[in-house]
C-alpha cells in the first residue's frame, strides 16, 4: 500500500490556508509563496486546484537533476530536495509534468512537499476537506497518475502560460 495526498479540487474553495499553513510549518510564518502546495485557479471549469507533488513512479526531477540532489524519502514516498546538493540549476522545476516544484523567490531554494513527514499539515487545516492523505494500492495510485495527466496543461493555464 502506498500513502499519497489526495486532492478533491471540487471541494476546494480557493481559501489557499493550505498555502498559508505550510509555510508556516516549514518557514515560521505565513507566505503563500513559500509553501510546498499551491493553489490555481482553473477558469475553463470554474474551480481552485491545489497542485502538489504526485510522487511519481519514475520522477522526472530525480531523473534531471545533476548533482542527485532530488531523491525520495523512502519512509513517506515523498520527493524531497537535500539543499545542501542542489546548486539551483532548476533542472527539477522544468521537468516537473506537473508544476509541483517551485523555487523560493527570496532564497532560490528549490521547494517540495516532504508530506510533513507523513502528517501533512495541509491536510489537518484544509477547512472543505478537499485534501486528504490515504492508502492506496499501487494499482490504484498509478491509475490517479494516469488520470492526473491534465493537470501539466491546467497549471500552464492558470500561469498564464498557455
């Protein structure tokens, strides 16, 4: 069984205190930028998406990155960054399918969410429960990647990339 944060972007309401509280954990005060999930607003279907990391079976971050620096934390699943190694290429960022790698404007630390180390703070704040963090087969969770693929296009669309 694998133990992943399930987001229920119909729940959410957009009040990013997912955002806000994640910082808080891991930075000391509130800055929505500095949180390891962020919320988008998609206005082709009317709803907020909070975009996290999807921990992928293969990840591209840890693929792309040249001094190993992106690896997963084997007791929570979760892709986490070692700052002492990254040397702020970006590589990770970019490769990332699903915009869930984000750099720290004020420090250009590559951010990810480390799940709390498996008690996710977004979660327990989350005032719609639009996110959980649950079991899962491996079936199942490579069924939730297969389906998350319109999330890569949904965030360009909300960054205004697109």
């Amino acid at each position: 069984m694998i133990k992943t944060l399930i987001v229920d972007a119909q729940k959410c309401s957009g009040c990013r205190a997912c955002e806000n509280y994640c910082s808080l954990k891991h930075e000391g005060y509130c800055s929505p930028s500095k949180g390891r999930i962020h919320v988008v607003k998609w206005e082709q279907e009317g709803i907020y998406v909070p975009i996290n990391c999807m921990r992928c079976e293969k990840p591209a971050c840890e693929m792309v990155c040249p001094k190993r620096a992106t690896f997963r934390n084997f007791s929570t699943g979760a892709m986490e960054v070692d700052p002492f190694r990254c040397i702020g290429c970006l590589s990770c960022v970019f490769a990332c399918p699903f915009g869930a790698t984000f750099v720290d404007q004020d420090t250009g630390h590559v951010l990810k969410c480390d799940l709390c180390d498996g008690d996710p703070t977004c979660v327990k704040i989350c005032p719609t429960g639009a996110l959980s963090y649950e079991e899962m087969s491996k079936e199942a969770y490579l069924k939730l990647l297969e389906n998350a693929d319109r999330i890569p296009s949904l965030v360009r669309t909300a960054l205004g990339e697109e």
